[in-house]
C-alpha cells in the first residue's frame, strides 16, 4: 500500500489544518507564502464551492487576498506529469476557474506545456509557469490586489514675464494691476478689445502651461521633487488679451515666458475587480474595476467596462472609461483604449 504524507501547517490568521501533498507542492507553497502580500492566505488542498453543482472541488493551491473593498481568489493547480500540458487541461482548467468563481487561475508544470496550450492559455488569460520558473517568480505581483492610480501634474510658485510687442524690452505691468492680481490671483485684470476684463493672470499662465504640461513634467518622478521649468510663448492669443503697463498705456500680449515650479502628485485608491453584468444583448458588458477617486475637491467614481465581454478580457479589447461624479453633478462619459 503506498502512503500518504500528512503534514500541518498553520496559515495566516486561520487554524492548524491537515491536507495531503507532496514535494512540488509543498515547496510551492512554502515560496508562495514567503512571495505573496503580507494579507495573503495560502491554503493547500482547498475544497472549493462549484457554484454550478453545488458540490466542493479540491484547488491545489488557494490564494485568497483582501484589501478594503477589493477581495482576490486565485487557484494554482500544480502537475508533476512527465509529459507537457495540453491544450485540453488548459480549458478544463479554464473551466474550473468559472465554476469556482475564481478571479485569476496558475497552472504549474513540471514538464512544461505545449505550443498550442500555451497560446490558449495566453487568449484565456491563464499564467501558465513550469515548476522553475514558479519556484523564482514574485507572485505578489501578479495576485495582490491592484489599485487604481490618479496622477496629477502640478505647478506652483508661477513668475509670469511679458515682453512689449516688436520689442526686445520687458513689458512693466501697472502697480494698481500687480496688486489687484496680488490681492486675488484669479482677479480679472487682463482686457479684451473692447476693454473688457475678462481673464485673469492664473488664466493666462494655465492657458500656456497645460499644452505643454506633459514634456514640462517629463523625467519627474510621481510625489518627488518638484522642478523649476519655463514655457515661452510668442503669438498671437485666442482671444487676444492686453494689460495696462506702467507707463499708463494698454499692451498687447504677444511674449509671455512663464515660469514654475512642476511637481506630479500620485493617489492610490483600492478598486473592486471582476464584477460582471452579463446579458443576451450585442452591448452586453463586463465591469472589470471601480473605484471612488478625488481630484482636487472633486469626487468621481470611474468604472473600466468592456463591451461585448463575459468573464474574461482578452489582451488588446476595448475598453470604456466611465466617470460619474459623485458631487451631485451631471454623469460623463468619456472613453479609451
């Protein structure tokens, strides 16, 4: 009779448990454990709920992972058979992930996988590793809980220098003009050409800035250092805009360097994965993450859809980018790929 080995081990934050293993999978989820996020439950010869027959099925290797209101289930089947995968035990496997509901599924191979199980493997979004390669990747970065990341470009400390036009000489503003936009830097100081005032220095310095603010922040890294940078402008404005010098006359603005300090800011917010909404139409979707974001004092929610899916979306789909304020306002719409 052969025997089995019985070992205990004690999981993280759970009680002592037997399971039956061997080698490979012992030393899996030894490394597994030493790998994953510090939240992360490993648990060896799980019995998984089939959602469709209602009876347990035994996953070699459980990942479960919480983090705020994301919560993660991945299943690692481990296979120590002399011959390579087959494209077959890829869609068994495949299947398996659904009726466990699963969100991510491992597959590792002592012998490795064939050419076709590898390319189905890749379309059905399956990881598939040979027994080496699992015992050297860092699984905590494929299984641990995404985050949806909002960059911010910024600027502050803003010097705005204005030269006269077909001169070289710099355009002096009229002290009464500097300390109304000192006093209220969104005052109204800048004229159109009947005279009106209708912007203000901080307009002026945005309207300049924000098309080139992405090569301005180049090289920055997110929540470093901020880095003083100059942008010139020579041209004609729309609308065009004049300002009162010190010499009691209106001016044209047609040279403007504006000057400050750039800086990215980035916030990270935990996201809900894998929600699906599944109907018999052609607009059918798949809500694949959420997330309540802030930008500025504003709040939004911004959901990532993929038309036309079920619970998987295949490498290089088209996805929707939706935003709903959360501040009372109007929804928007917006899309990407």
């Amino acid at each position: 009779m052969t025997k089995t080995k019985i070992t205990f081990m004690k999981l993280n934050g759970g009680t002592s448990m037997a399971h039956k293993t061997g080698k490979y999978l012992e030393e899996l989820v030894a490394w597994i454990q030493r790998s994953v996020h510090e939240n992360a439950l490993v648990i060896p010869n799980e019995k998984v709920l089939d959602i469709h027959t209602k009876k347990r099925r035994q996953i070699d290797i459980s990942i479960r992972l919480s983090d705020g209101p994301t919560h993660l289930f991945v299943m690692v089947e481990v296979r120590d058979h002399k011959k390579p995968i087959d494209v077959r035990y890829i869609e068994e496997i495949y299947s398996k992930k659904q009726s466990v509901n699963a969100n991510a599924a491992s597959i590792v191979s002592r012998s490795g996988f064939t050419k076709t199980a590898l390319e189905k493997a890749k379309y059905l979004g399956i990881q598939t590793l040979t027994y080496k390669e699992a015992l050297k990747s860092d699984w905590s970065g494929w299984i641990k809980c995404k985050h949806f990341s909002v960059i911010t470009r910024k600027y502050d400390n803003v010097l705005i220098t204005m030269g006269k036009e077909n001169s070289n000489e710099i355009l002096n503003v009229a002290p009464e003009i500097l300390l109304q936009a000192q006093n209220n830097i969104k005052s109204k100081v800048l004229l159109d050409n009947d005279g009106k005032s209708i912007e203000s220095f901080f307009d002026l310095a945005w309207s300049i800035i924000n098309p080139s603010i992405e090569k301005l922040c180049e090289g920055l890294k997110p929540n470093g250092e901020k880095v003083r940078r100059s942008v010139m402008f020579n041209g004609i404005l729309e609308p065009q805009l004049y300002v009162l010098g010190d010499d009691g006359v209106t001016h044209k603005i047609t040279k403007v360097l504006v000057t400050a300090d750039f800086y990215i800011e980035e916030q990270q917010y935990p996201i809900h994965i894998s929600r699906f909404r599944k109907t018999e139409s052609n607009e059918s979707i798949a809500e694949v993450a959420t997330a309540d974001i802030e930008v500025g004092d504003k709040k939004f929610r911004v959901d990532i859809l993929a038309p036309n899916a079920s619970d998987y979306i295949p490498g290089g789909s088209k996805v929707q980018l939706r935003t709903t304020p959360l501040n009372n306002e109007p929804e928007k719409m917006s899309k990407d790929e």
